[in-house]
C-alpha cells in the first residue's frame, strides 16, 4: 500500500511540475511533517511557491478517478506472486532456525570424532530448541543461502592450503566442512 501510494504521490507531482505555467502551485508541510502541493495556500502553514515552467501545449493532464483506480489495480497485478506453500517453507526459514541447524549439524559432525558429554548435552539442547521454536522437517531441509556459500568458500580455502602444508587437523576441518554442506547444502 506505502508503493501504491508513493506512485500516486509521483504521478501527482509529476502532473503538477508539467501543468499549465499560470496555475500557481504552493508547497507546504502538513501537521505530519509531509509535503504537500496544492493550488491554494493554506492559511495557519507557510507555503513556498514552486516555480513551473510554461508547458503549455505538453498535452499532460491529470489521472481521473478512473484512471488512478486503474493505476492502483495494475500496481496489485504486477506484484509478485507468492510462491506455492510447499517451495515457500523449504526456502524461507527464521533466520535462529537457520543457525540452529547449523551449529546442530556441526555438533554432531564433531562428536562423530571427538565425542564429549558437554557436546553431546549442547546437541540434545540444540533438537530441544528446533523441536520447540521451528518447523518439524526443518532438519531435512536443503538451503542455498549465504552459510552455504560460507561453506564451500571455507572448504576451498582449506583444500588448496592443504595442497601444501598438510597437517591432520586441517584434514578433518576440510572432511567436517564437506559434511556440513552435504547436510546442510543444494
């Protein structure tokens, strides 16, 4: 509705800038503090004068009511649709689900190796709160976002210094890394 009405809004102060150069145009705030244009001052406000140049045989007129209704109607048609329900939950998640996920995944990815009360306790809270605050299946989803770019641009980074200096713990940093983006990750 704020666009519909900003278009409007637009439209109006185009038609009034492109009016005929002996009508006057008076700009002034309201009780608001918005602009306002009209072709009368008011009496209780200070208004300025805008200055407009003779377009005269422009042609331009003003929108009827008709034709601002058909403005409004052609601005709600070339909103974007919403996609379907099923496409809609798999790709837009809350953003602390989101990071649930993640730090689940890596909890559980580490404790395949280095298995320790005080991470598997941190795992068990973790399923705790994505039971409680998120989506049932959201442990199944696949994203593409921004952590998945993080991701992979981490696992390159460590296979190519890899590539020369080689050390064990690198090595499970990069096969924890393909992990989390295979569970994670399109």
């Amino acid at each position: 509705m704020q666009q519909l009405t900003i278009l409007i809004l637009c439209v109006f102060i185009l038609c009034i800038t492109i009016a005929p150069g002996q009508a006057g145009v008076y700009r002034w705030k309201d009780d608001d503090g918005k602009i306002v244009f009209g072709d009368t001052p008011p009496k209780d406000k200070a208004a300025t004068a805008v200055n407009i140049e003779n377009t005269e045989h422009s042609g331009t007129q003003f929108a009827t009511p008709d034709q601002v209704k058909d403005i409004e109607r052609d601005a709600k048609n070339r909103r974007p649709k919403s996609p379907p329900a099923s496409r809609q939950s798999r790709n837009k998640i809350d953003s602390h689900c989101r990071r649930y996920i993640s730090e689940l995944n890596k909890v559980d990815i580490y404790l395949q190796h280095t298995d320790t009360e005080r991470d598997r306790l941190k795992a068990r809270d973790l399923r705790k709160l994505i039971k409680k605050e998120c989506a049932n299946n959201v442990l199944t989803q696949k994203f593409n976002d921004g952590r998945c770019t993080r991701y992979r641009k981490k696992l390159s980074e460590t296979e190519i210094f890899l590539e020369h200096t080689s050390s064990p713990r690198d090595e499970q940093k990069a096969e924890d890394l393909k992990k989390q983006i295979a569970r994670e990750c399109q």
